[in-house]
C-alpha cells in the first residue's frame, strides 16, 4: 500500500487556518479565491470565545459557478434555527478578479488565500499580494501553498527530473521553502507586516525509510500588520473593474431587547434551580449553558458581573467552591480526554461541554457549550464526533449515544441504550458501544447494529477496538479459562477475575481467539493502528505484555516497575515501535517492541513468567525522537 495522508490534507488545512484566525480574535474574514466556500464553512459554527465573535464573512471568487455553490453551502441549517446564536453572522459572495482593486465597502480583519496563488501566472503574484496587502491592509493575512520539494515522496511526479510535473495540472509554478520564503519576507517588508511560517503534513502514513523529511506537504505563511511600521504609496493601481457582489446570506440570531430586570432575576433563579436538580451545586457555567440565560447576557463576563450583584437573591442556593464570582472551572471539570486515532486531534469533555484540538500546529479547532459531556470520540480527523453525556441534564443521558456531524452542527444518528454507555471506540467501518455487560457492534455507514456481545461484568468499560477497517479486532476481559478453586473450605463461590482476553472480529462478528494474558484482572488494553498488536497490563500494573493479532502469540514482556501501580493508558506509536505507559505513579515509560520481542525470545519459562526487564532509561533517550515525529500524520496532498 502506498504511503498516504491521514486526516487528508486540504482538511488539515483547513483546521490550521481555523485555528490561526481564532488565536487572532479576528472578528471579519474575507477568503481570496473562495471556490464552493470550503474554508469558509470552517468559520460558521460560534467561536468558543465568546467575546471575539467572528460575524463576518466575505467571499471573492473569479468562478461564478462555485460561487453558486458556496451560496448553497453557506446557507443556515435546521439547527440554526432552533438554537439561535448570540452574535449576528453576515455573509458576502463577491464574483471578480482578486488581484484588481479592492472592494470599498468591506474592511476584513483577515484574509485567507490558500492554495490560489500557484495557480496564477508569476507575473501577477505581485498583483495579488498588493491587493491584499496593500489594498486591503488587512490585521492578519494567511497564505498556504504547496512545498515543491515535498514532491520528492510523490514518486509519479518525478521530482528532480526532466519530466517533473505539479501536484496539479492548473499550477503555473511550485515554490520551494525557500523561495516561499524569500516572498513573504520581501512582502512583509514592503507591505508593513511581521511574518511567521508553519508547516502542514510533514508525514506520510506508511512511509518507509525511503521517504524524504523536507517540511511539509502544504507551506503557510501568517502574516500580522505592524503598526509601527509607517507604509506609503502601497495601494497598488489596477484597470480592473472592482468585484460585484454576487450573494449574501444571513445567519439568524437573537435580536430581542434584554427582559425587564425582575423577569431576567426570575429567569435566572428558575434555571439555577434546574441545575440544583442535577448537581449539588451550581457554577457559572451551568447557566451560562443554558440558551435562555445566555440570550439575556450575550457575554459570560456580563452574566458573572450580574450574578455578582445578586449574592441575596441565591441565598437559598449552594454556589460553587468560589461562589457566584467563581471563574471557569473547565480545567477542573474534566470528564473525558483523548486522542483521535491517529493522534492528529484531541477531543476533551466537560462539565460545560466539548472542545476538539488540532494538535500540529497545536490550537482548538471546534467548540460547543451545551452541559456535560462525558464522552467524546472522534472518527480520525473527520467531523463526524460520537458524544455521550454526563447525565446533569435531562437532554444529555449516560444511557444516550449521539453522532454528530460538528461541520454541520447536525445529529446524524441518537440511540439509547438499557444501562450507561462506558466507552465507544469507532473507525471507518465499525463503531462499537460498551456497556457493563454487553458491546453494542454497530455498522457505521448506516447505524444497523450487526451483533451484541454479552460479556463479564466490566464495570469499567475496559475494551480496545483497532483503527484498521481491515484487521477490525475488538479485545476486552474475560474470566479465566481455567477456573482456580477457592482455598479456603466451605466458602461461597466467586465470581471469575477477567485475567483473559477475548480477540473478536467486528468484520465477520465472530470470536476468534482467547488469551491468557495476566494472573490478576486485566485493567488496560490497547491495539495498535494496523490491528496486529495488543497490549495489555493488569490491576497490578508491573508487567506489560504485547501480543500479535489474530494468532495471540506472546511477542513481547516489559517490566514496568518492581511496585503495583494503577495504568491509565497504553499507546503504541504510528509505526508500532514503541509502547508508551503511563500510570498513577505520576511517570511516563516508554519502551522499544523490538527490545521487548528480543528479550521475551531469549527467556525461558511458563508464558506469565517468560520475557526479560526493559527499563524505560534503556529505550527512552534513543527513541523519544521518533515517537513523536510518528504522531503527525495527514492524508492525500490534493
């Protein structure tokens, strides 16, 4: 299989760019070369920064057939007609040439031109950089375009030959890094700007020892207007005729004046009440979670100024540790934290909500504030997210399972279930619910359920499902095979500890294979990307085992530690090289396979017992390196 990008790379892009313009606190964006308005559906959705809305949005394209697609794109959803936002969203479609004069009526905070300006002949890039920033000056300015020398790891390119060719047969040029470079600085300079530079999908999925390290598939560049910097004569002159607006599109909001002041303090206390219902207490965020509230207040800063006048009126409520004047309690109300499965993304779940992160640049990508949330899982860097709720709201059900499509703002899918959902694992073809004693196996192109497994009482929710569609395997505990009597006379049965492990392939919906793993309950499982590896560790926590899939042969043993300790997570890199433990001991252990493979082969012994010691000091200096360059992955460069 050749070497690919994983989430794929305009999507990548995307979230960069996102991400960038919210750190910006950017309140208007217009997009250069907007197409169908892919980039531009990225910044619909509410900001989770509530002060820094973005509530304008502009579009220029010279296409006036995706322009009528990005007319339909744009458009409001059912949801937005239901839960109103809070700030106003304009939308303008401008048909026209990017690269004449700029359009009078708009000043945008930033401007995004990706993937345009390698599609224009060299002679006009001037012309397009002086119109944006020249013309239109604009706070922050981001440019992405691809890496010519990345195309060295696209053998069908010819990289460095005579017959090289572009990524795309409509490019007038490529530049390298240090051509792209060399622009952006001159224009920088020229134009009164700071610049910075990021890379995009710097690795490819399935590499080999082949593959080239030059940057990243896609280049970007950030620019930021330095007022300091005086600039003349830098509106460049153009016989173009200005663009013409084409469309626009305006998002609903609530637009109603504020209640009288006793019909807000009883609104307030009426929702205070409700979230005493399902908390012992109440905290700022409860209520600013709730639409009826918010609406009221547009800000949280204004809702908590308010609150903090009021103290006599929630006299009979019990406030949080800080009271009425507390601050944000995301960091303190973690629910749920994880990476996507192929640890581009990180999805958290509060008390407040949900949030998701890009992690390469590192920024947040996606936030909702809607109550608890206790689960939150993500299918690789797609927007479709499986979302469980913490239960302090009627609406949001530990026994209730929804799928999101987060782009849209939509429920594609709700399904409840008799008891609380524990965990769900997903992947391209499968999508699994665990409960105490069942695992829900779902189809995940239409939500038919396929199969239930009943299992052993796991009132953990123990359980690990590969990211492989092909190698699908679903691993949880199961009580021994071979049942050890009690020694002490005349006492009552026990139940079976879960000391095995049940291999099950959610493909054929079939169990396959049986491992004895540990001589104590398996407490953690973990399968690795290509579903050809689990690992597993008991309540014990010493000894870490990893074991090849479907055939359950042991492959590997590694001593963690000489004391018990309780393990939270077991992870193996992008290419199953490496192991990384991390435990209640407040360390982190990071270990070679191959090591482990070796040592586990030179042993001898009864099979719990078989496989030497490999301490973290041994593997962790030569290997931390390539861990980490393995996590950051991205998919096709088109």
């Amino acid at each position: 299989m050749a070497p690919y990008f994983d989430p794929p790379m305009w999507e990548q892009r995307r979230i960069c760019i996102s991400s960038l313009l919210y750190e910006q606190k950017v309140h208007s964006v217009l997009e250069v070369g907007c197409g169908e308005g892919n980039i531009l559906m990225y910044l619909t959705a509410p900001t989770a920064d509530d002060e820094n809305p973005i509530t304008h949005l502009y579009g220029i394209d010279i296409n006036a057939d995706s322009l009528k697609k990005a007319e339909l794109h744009m458009q409001p959803s059912p949801r937005d007609f239901s839960d109103l936002r809070v700030d106003e969203l304009h939308i303008s479609l401008f048909h026209g040439d990017a690269t004449g004069p700029p359009i009078p009526e708009i000043a945008p905070d930033a401007i995004v031109c990706s993937e345009v300006i390698e599609h224009l002949q060299p002679s006009l890039v001037g012309s397009m950089t002086g119109a944006v920033l020249g013309g239109y000056r604009p706070r922050v300015a981001v440019f992405t375009t691809p890496n010519a020398e990345f195309n060295v790891n696209f053998p069908a390119l010819g990289y460095g030959t005579e017959k090289a060719q572009f990524r795309d047969e409509d490019h007038k040029f490529e530049w390298t890094r240090a051509e792209f470079v060399n622009w952006a600085n001159e224009s920088a300079a020229r134009y009164g700007y700071k610049v910075t530079f990021h890379d995009i999908g710097t690795w490819m999925c399935g590499a080999d020892d082949s593959f080239v390290k030059c940057g990243g598939c896609t280049q970007m560049a950030l620019f930021v207007r330095d007022d300091s910097v005086e600039v003349v004569d830098v509106v460049p002159q153009s016989d173009l005729p200005v663009p013409r607006l084409f469309a626009t599109i305006d998002h609903p909001f609530y637009d109603k004046p504020r209640l009288p002041e006793d019909e807000v303090l009883q609104l307030v206390r009426k929702m205070a009440g409700y979230a005493i219902e399902y908390d012992d207490v109440f905290y700022l965020d409860m209520l600013w979670n709730m639409m009826e509230v918010r609406y009221q207040f547009k800000r949280r800063r204004i809702l908590k100024e308010w609150l903090n006048t009021k103290v006599e009126d929630f006299m009979f409520f019990q406030c949080g540790e800080d009271g009425l004047d507390e601050d944000n309690r995301a960091d303190s109300d973690l629910l749920f934290i994880n990476f996507n499965q192929d640890f581009s993304c990180l999805s958290v779940g509060t008390k407040n909500g949900y949030k998701i992160y890009n992690c390469e640049p590192f920024g947040k990508c996606y936030a909702r504030s809607e109550g608890g949330i206790g689960t939150v899982e993500m299918l690789f860097c797609t927007s479709l997210v499986a979302l469980v709720g913490s239960g302090d709201q009627p609406t949001l059900s530990p026994r209730r399972l929804q799928i999101i499509n987060t782009k849209r703002q939509s429920i594609i899918c709700e399904l409840t279930f008799p008891t609380t959902i524990l965990a769900v694992k997903l992947n391209r073809r499968r999508l699994i619910a665990v409960l105490e004693e069942h695992i829900y196996v779902y189809d995940i192109s239409n939500m038919k359920l396929l199969h239930t497994i009943e299992t052993p009482p796991n009132p953990t929710g123990i359980c690990a499902m590969s990211p492989s569609s092909d190698n699908c395997f679903i691993a949880y505990p199961t009580p021994a095979s071979v049942s050890v009597p009690s020694s002490k006379p005349g006492a009552s049965p026990e139940i079976p500890a879960t000391t095995d492990v049940m291999i099950f392939d959610a493909n054929t919906c079939e169990a396959i294979n049986i491992i004895q793993a540990h001589k104590t309950p398996v407490s953690c499982l973990a399968i690795n990307r290509d579903g050809t590896l689990l690992a597993t560790a008991s309540d014990k926590g010493t000894v870490i085992r990893v074991f090849s899939l479907p055939s359950a042969q042991k492959i590997a043993q590694f001593r963690r530690g000489a004391y018990p300790a309780k393990i939270h997570s077991i992870t193996f890199n992008a290419t199953s090289s490496l192991l990384m433990v991390s435990s209640d001991t407040d360390t982190v252990h990071i270990f070679r396979v191959a090591d482990g493979q070796k040592r586990s082969k030179g042993s001898s012994g009864s099979s719990a017992n078989n496989g030497g010691s490999l301490h973290p000091s041994d593997s962790f200096a030569s290997s931390i390196n390539s861990f980490g360059d393995s996590d950051s992955v991205v998919d096709s460069y088109s």
